[in-house]
C-alpha cells in the first residue's frame, strides 16, 4: 500500500487525528458530499470534489488500494477519541491549476493529471 502525490493519477491518502497533535480533523463527519477539498503543491493547486463518506473498522487495509484514478481519501479515527473505526472522506479531482499555467478541469473520462506530476519532477 502506497499514497501518492497530486497529479499522479492514484490514490492521495491523508491521515489526520480528531483529538491531538492539532486535531486536523476534528470534525471530519462535518464534510458533506459536495465540498471541496483543495490541496496546494509547489507544482499547482488541485480542487477535489467530495462525492463519498464511508465508516470502516481500522482493521480493513482494502480503503488503502489505488485503483487507477486520481482520489483524494482523507481518514481520521471514528468514533472520537477511539480507534476502532475510520472515519473516510473520498474526493474526486475536479480542477487543476499548475504553477505558472492555465487552469484546467480534466475530462471526465481522463482518470487523472498524470503527466502533471512527472513533467514536475
């Protein structure tokens, strides 16, 4: 199991803890179908779409496979303060914007911004 970087074309995986070390997701089960989630690179900004949420217990590895498209799968431990379950927000890439180029949405048959990440070095 891997993550991989914006523009690859493959799973993006962030983790982030609900209760310490800053609690970046504290409020994970807030984020609703349809919001954004946007990440900056020093190669670009990449818009990505909220389109699912899913609870799972921590044991199941399987949320961690990339499947040949670009999705942004952001996780933090449910229910609060346990670690029996993960909490899952899935997020498709809807736009991009390169570093000193022209914004762009992908077509929805292209599964990524593959070429992106590998002319950025």
């Amino acid at each position: 199991m891997r993550t991989y970087l914006p523009g690859a074309g493959e799973l993006i995986y962030i983790a982030g803890h609900r209760t310490t070390y800053l609690a970046p997701f504290a409020h994970i089960e807030n984020i609703r179908v349809g919001d954004f989630v946007i990440i900056q690179v020093p190669y670009g900004t990449f818009q990505y779409r909220v389109f699912r949420h899913v609870v799972v217990p921590s044991t199941d590895l399987g949320v961690l496979r990339s499947h040949g498209r670009e999705v942004v799968e952001l996780q933090a431990c449910h229910p609060r303060f346990f670690a029996t379950h993960r909490y899952i927000v899935y997020a498709r890439l809807m736009r991009v914007e390169p570093r000193g180029g022209r914004a762009f949405r992908p077509p929805a048959t292209h599964v990524a911004a593959a070429p992106l990440a590998s002319s950025q070095g």
